[in-house]
C-alpha cells in the first residue's frame, strides 16, 4: 500500500492517534501559548499535520512490513532445520 498526500486514508489502526494529532495541533497547541490561528493557520496547520502524519504512517507500515517479513524467513528457516 503506498501512501500519496493528499489522496489517500488513514488507516484503521492509526485514526485514533491521527485525531490526537489534529486536535493537538488545532486546538490544544494555541491554547497553550494563548495564540489565535486564522482561518489560512487552521489550513497550513492542518495541511502541515496530515502530511506529517502520512510520512509517519509510512515509516509504520515499512517496520510492520519488515518485521512480517523477517517473521516469514525465521519461520522457513526453522521449517528447514527440522526436516534435516
């Protein structure tokens, strides 16, 4: 699965940690430095924080990928040894 910004969906698994991140950056970051966002800061944040995001999604995905990967070979490796 590859991940293309702006078109594409976050993934089941992650959409509660994708919603920690937009409220945060949206609403709890200029509450804690009592600023203000314009209607165009709401936008570049919130396009700031999706892409974000997805880069983060995309490097999860590649250690699970990875990691099945890894659990496959040490899987066969360990069917070898005990037909030998």
């Amino acid at each position: 699965m590859t991940l293309k910004w702006p078109w594409y969906s976050v993934p089941d698994q992650y959409v509660k940690h994708y919603a920690f991140l937009i409220i945060s950056v949206l609403w709890l970051v200029p509450i804690m430095f009592n600023r203000h966002y314009t209607t165009f800061g709401y936008i570049v944040n919130f396009m700031w924080a999706d892409w974000l995001f997805m880069k983060w999604c995309q490097i999860q995905i590649r250690k699970q990928d990875e990691k099945d990967r890894l659990n496959k070979l040490k899987h066969l490796k360990g069917d070898w040894e005990n037909d030998e």
